[in-house]
C-alpha cells in the first residue's frame, strides 16, 4: 500500500541490490571513519599526516584547514588570529559554499556516527513521538554561543563541542567527554528524533548558512516515477526538504532541492527503489521541469 513503510529499504535492495542501496552510506562512513583515521595517527603511531583536530589542523605540514565558525567566535571574543588561521578558515568557507555546507554535518562530523546509530536503534525498537524541538533552536544556540564569547572573552562552545569532545575521548579516553557524547545517543534514541544534529547543533545551523548559493543538489528529476512509499522522508535527517521538489510539479516548482538544511548525504539517492534522487548542480533546475513535462506529453 502507498505510504506504508513495512520494512525501510527492502524494496530497493530488492531493485537495485544490497550495495547499490546503500552506496552513498558506504562512501559517507568511509569518509568519515578515514578522516578521522587521519587525526588519529599522530597520536596513536606518531604517524603525522595531519596535526591538530576539526577545529583547527595542519595537512603535511602544508594546508591549514579551520573551523570558519569557531574562527568567528574568537573574533567576537577579541582574540587576535593569525593568518594561518584566516586561511584556513577561507579554505573551508570556500569548499563548502560550493558543495553545501551541511555537507559536513554529513560526510565529516564523526558525531553523525552516533546520532546516525541512535535513529537506527530508534528504528529497529519502533519508538515513535518524542519531545518535538523547533528547528529554529539550533540558530538562536549559534546566536548565544557568539553573545557568550563577547561576554566572556572565551570560546566556550568549544568547551562542551562534542565533535572536539569525541576526538578527546577516543585519543584520551577522557571519561567526560564519552559521557556528553553518550548523552546525545541517549537523546537521540529515546527523547527526541534526530534532535541534536536537526534541531540543537549551532554548527549544523552555522554551516546551513554557507550553502544557501552551493552547487552541488540533489534532485528528484524523475519525480513523476514515485509511488509515494514515504521512505524518503522515513530515512532523511531533515525531511521537511524533500517536500517542495518532490511535490511541487503542479505549482511548477522546480525538482531541485533548495533548502540550505539539505546534508547531501545521499540518503535519499540510496533508499528509493524507483531512482527518483540523483545528485545534480543547481542551474539544472530549470532543465528538470522541461525534462519531466517532456516525459508527461510526449508518447
């Protein structure tokens, strides 16, 4: 029956096989898994391809790379920064207005690992409702943590960050830091759905405002092929975005999806047994439209 999720993916294992429906979860874990690889073999077998951490680090000894969003918050705290610092900031601002900025929440943040795995547990305990969040709350968090750092002259969000937080734990097997961290499966799992990541997280809200002009989309160019099986919505972190490309053909909206929330994870891409997603370049948007009334009148 249309709209009624009986078991979430088997239809397109069942289409495409196992590998091909989960291909973009295959490649979002290896990334993640191997750039955190990456940190930790300085640490581990003083093996140093790249120094320091996601907030701020040094590729072999040549590419700085750093967190645009705790850069900002110096500022505001009256820090002076260098121009190493500055550089790397820009670098990242630049890669990701291109790709997306939630791109990082995605195929970067290895706590999307353990938000990832609450909403699986989620799933499979059928745990339904939950405290309902604002989505809003995650801008007015990033407002604070910037009004907090003129206030005290202190980054404190990097003090509770739990990204920085899970690399501390796994190198130092710092007890606190693995107790916030389980804290957020734990909220995740059995108090509100995707809560952290979709709702709470000021770095996911920071970088949603880099990809308002990125390039990389995903669209549902062959949006007139779905059957309405909701699995889409089902599996995405933010699922409020699907809804305009994959229902606006009446209104002659474009199949693009638009929304700065979109995390490109692919999810989406994987899931969908009728291959509806496909991962695309904004101007195609107008192509899409022509591409699916072509589809609709011609025999």
């Amino acid at each position: 029956m249309a709209g009624e999720i009986t078991q979430l993916g088997h239809d397109a294992v069942a289409a495409k096989g196992y590998l091909l429906a989960h291909k973009w979860l295959v490649l979002r874990r290896l990334s993640q898994a191997g750039i955190l690889v990456l940190f930790l073999l300085g640490p581990w077998f003083d093996v140093w391809l790249v120094k320091g951490n996601l907030v701020s680090s040094l590729t072999l000894d040549v590419l700085p790379l750093s967190d645009p969003y705790v850069l900002l918050q110096s500022f505001f705290a009256g820090h002076l920064m260098e121009m190493t610092a500055i550089t790397g900031a820009l670098i990242v601002l630049v890669f990701y207005m291109l790709v997306g900025g939630r791109m990082y929440c995605s195929w970067v943040c290895p706590v999307n690992l353990i938000t990832d795995a609450a909403n699986w547990l989620r799933y499979k305990l059928g745990i339904k409702g939950g405290t309902q969040l604002s989505r809003s709350t995650r801008y007015w968090v990033l407002v604070m943590s910037l009004i907090v750092a003129v206030l005290t002259g202190v980054v404190a969000w990097e003090l509770i960050n739990p990204v920085t937080l899970l690399q501390r734990a796994i190198i130092f097997g710092s007890v606190s830091a693995w107790v916030i961290v389980l804290g957020i499966f734990v909220f995740d799992a059995f108090v509100s759905q995707r809560g952290w990541c979709g709702h709470l997280c000021p770095m996911g809200a920071f970088y949603s405002l880099l990809a308002r002009f990125s390039l990389l989309r995903v669209n549902a160019y062959a949006r007139n092929q779905c059957n309405d099986c909701m699995e889409c919505f089902a599996i995405c972190p933010e699922p409020q975005v699907i809804t305009p490309a994959l229902r606006g053909e009446e209104k002659n909206i474009s199949s693009m999806i638009m929304s700065e929330n979109c995390t490109n994870c692919g999810r989406c891409i994987d899931i969908c047994s009728k291959d509806v997603f496909k991962f695309d370049h904004r101007f195609n948007k107008k192509i899409s439209i022509k591409v699916l009334y072509q589809r609709e009148v011609l025999p």
